[in-house]
C-alpha cells in the first residue's frame, strides 16, 4: 500500500497488480485444466538465477499463534504461512515447487481481471531455483524476514529471497492470513483478502503494520524459542536477525523493529511509514530506504507516513536511495514476469535490471551489518549503477 503514486503510475500498475478489493475470506477451489486441455497463451517466465556460492533449499511452514485473534476474521487464531529458504547442498532435494498454486494464480490473474490476458499456468508454472527440502550445509546463519506488500503474496519476493538464500542467509518470508488476494493454507482453504474491505485510511495502513509487527515477533518465538517449529531451525544465529518489506511490508518493518530488540537492521522497500518510526529512534540500529523514482526527498506525501520526518528520527547508520525510471513494484518479481509475459511494461527500467539492483543493494547493506563486511557499493553513486540515487536529505 502506498499513496504516494501518480494517477498515471497507479493506472498503469492497475493493469497486472491487485488492489484492495472486498473478499469473500475463503474461496472454493476451481479445477485445474484438464491434462488435454492446452492454452496458446502459456509463457513460462523465469526468474534470474540466484549469484551467491550456495545451492537454495526451501520448506513451507504453517504457523498458528493461538494467543492471538485474528484481527480481519474476527474469530479463531492468527495463521502465517511462511517459506523458508536456506544455504543447501548442490544436487539434493526434490522438485522446484510452484511459483504459486494454481488456485492463488487463478485469483491473483481474476482480482486484476487478467484471466484473458495471461494463462493460470503461466504463473505456476514461473521458473525458481530453490530445491524442496534440500539438505542445509551446516553452518549458523543470519536470519532474514520478508513480508510482502499489501493484497500481494510473498511469492513476488521469490527472486530477492532465494539469492539471500544463496548468500547465506536463512530467509523466512510471510503471508499474513487475510491479506492477499489469495493464500493456500492447510486443509484446502485459500484465504483471501478480508482486510482489503476494512481497510481505507491511513489509521488502517497502521493497523496492518503493527498487527505484522506482531506477526514477525511470533515467528521469531517459533524459529528461535525452545521448541522451534522449523525442523531446521539450528542453522539459525538468533543474535543476528534482520528484515525487510516491501510497500506496506516496509512499513512493518518499521513497526517490527520499534517492538522487537531482536531484529538488528531493516530496509523499507518503497512503503509509506504508516507505523511511524518513535521518537527517540530505533536504538541505533541501521535502516535503509530504498524507494522508487517519485520516492525523493519532498515527494513522499504528508503526515506521519511521509518518508522525511521519519528519515529524521532515524538515529542509526541510514540510507535513502532510489532507482531512476523505477516505480513501486520494481523491487519484486512483478517487473520481470511482466516482461516476459508481454504486459505494458511497470517501468522504463527493464525487469531484469529492477531485479539485479534491488538484490545487489538489498545484499550489501546485510553483509554489512549482519556479517560485518564493510560494502562501498552503500557509501555513494556507482558508475556502474548510473540509476542509483543516494539523497541526503
């Protein structure tokens, strides 16, 4: 979520990304196609190949907090769905599993009314790389949170994820029940986005965010309690946890880092600040910027959500960056896809090189200040990344 778009950018956005919409909660299943059935328009797009040393290795996990009502339901406990995406070994693991299911692709491609305009299996079918249940390569890992943005699933984070993976990270990312256009969950329901018709201001873009913060500070228990849910869960060094989000998964980053001591750095991928970064800061700990062409110092909207007044409470080591010929969808797997899928393009910055700059920033600034390697690509402009726009405002 973000309001900071032009009528110009949002009308063109519209064309493949969902909006919030009134849903129904949980929606029946429809059939897949026959095994007969062929559909002329199937293009299967492939995301770029993750660069680090590390084959990636990835495992599903249905996580249920039981202290917690729902707060878009009303009634019964708060669900996650989250992916876990690990350093593996070369050669292990099963098949690369679905980019989507064929029920969430059907209600994504339904919600943007793109059912004539792109098959179903043309987003299932969407190339990744990490390997079902690979065996890890053993090691302690930082651990990295990912939540998308608002009514879009965490599959569009797919491609910054797995090359985290493969750097050596631990990824977790998020759907947050209720808040997309459509999520798989256990037992056959998919739930879709009843948050969409509870949400119309500013004061509920909040509500979204801490409740995420929430959500994040559970999953942390779950990963680094006692008892921890993911079988895994070894490779994961508790005292260095970081997280990032995109649109409004930026903003919950914000929030997540105000009420967790636990995650030490942040980045906040062209979301408004809707949970607003306290007053006395974030207890020095590093938060990064990284925005679209219009996200400029001075054009981030007004009130608390506005990107300058947080930028001033922000009382760590800090960067706001922002892509030339960008828009706010440019640092998901959405550019790419759309390329391949012959959609308008989002942006005049090509799809592939959307994805190279958000991995190599978004990379940096956590082998800087998780591993403590000390990254020039974050001290200022690169020749070789002429888009790149460091402000300091």
């Amino acid at each position: 979520m973000n309001r900071r778009r032009t009528a110009a950018s949002l009308a063109l956005l519209a064309l493949l990304l969902p909006l919030p919409l009134v849903a129904s909660g949980t929606a029946a299943a429809a059939p897949p196609p026959t095994a007969t059935s062929v559909d002329s328009r199937v293009v299967l797009p492939q995301l770029p190949r993750p660069t680090g040393k590390f084959a990636v290795g990835q495992e599903t996990l249905h996580l249920v907090d039981r202290s917690r009502t729902d707060p878009w339901a009303g009634s019964g406990p708060r669900e996650l769905m989250v992916t876990m995406r690990y350093p593996a070994q070369r050669g292990t693991g099963g098949p690369v599993r679905p980019w989507l299911t064929h029920e969430e692709a059907r209600l994504l491609l339904a919600d943007r009314q793109l059912e004539e305009a792109v098959a179903v299996e043309s987003l299932v079918g969407t190339k990744a790389y990490a390997r079902s249940d690979a065996r890890p390569v053993a090691g302690r890992y930082p651990l990295i949170v990912l939540s998308p943005g608002f009514t879009v699933p965490r599959a569009t984070l797919t491609s910054l994820a797995e090359e985290l993976a493969s750097r050596g990270y631990v990824v977790a990312a998020v759907d947050h029940a209720y808040e997309t256009s459509g999520t798989a969950f256990p037992g056959g329901r998919v739930l879709t986005c009843l948050a969409c018709a509870k949400i119309g201001s500013e004061g509920g873009a909040k509500q979204v965010a801490d409740n995420r913060a929430r959500d994040v500070s559970f999953l942390l228990d779950r990963l680094t309690g006692r008892h921890p849910a993911w079988r895994n869960a070894g490779l994961i060094d508790p005292g260095r946890i970081a997280m990032a989000g995109h649109s409004i998964g930026g903003s919950a980053a914000v929030a997540a880092m105000a009420t967790d001591p636990r995650i030490r750095a942040g980045i906040d991928m062209d979301g408004g600040v809707f949970s607003p970064v306290p007053a006395g800061g974030l207890g020095g700990r590093p938060f990064m910027l990284l925005g679209a062409e219009e996200s400029r110092p001075g054009n981030t909207g007004t009130g608390e959500a506005s990107w300058d007044p947080n930028w001033k409470r922000l009382d760590g080591w800090k960067r706001w960056i922002t892509l030339d010929a960008s828009n706010h969808f440019t640092f998901t797997d959405w550019p790419t896809m759309s390329d391949q899928l012959g959609l308008p393009p989002l942006s005049p910055l090509a799809g592939a090189r959307s994805l190279d700059l958000t991995r190599r920033y978004v990379g940096a600034f956590f082998d800087q200040h998780l591993k403590g390697v000390p990254q020039p690509l974050l001290d200022g402009p690169d020749p070789e990344a002429p888009e790149v726009r460091f402000h300091t405002p």
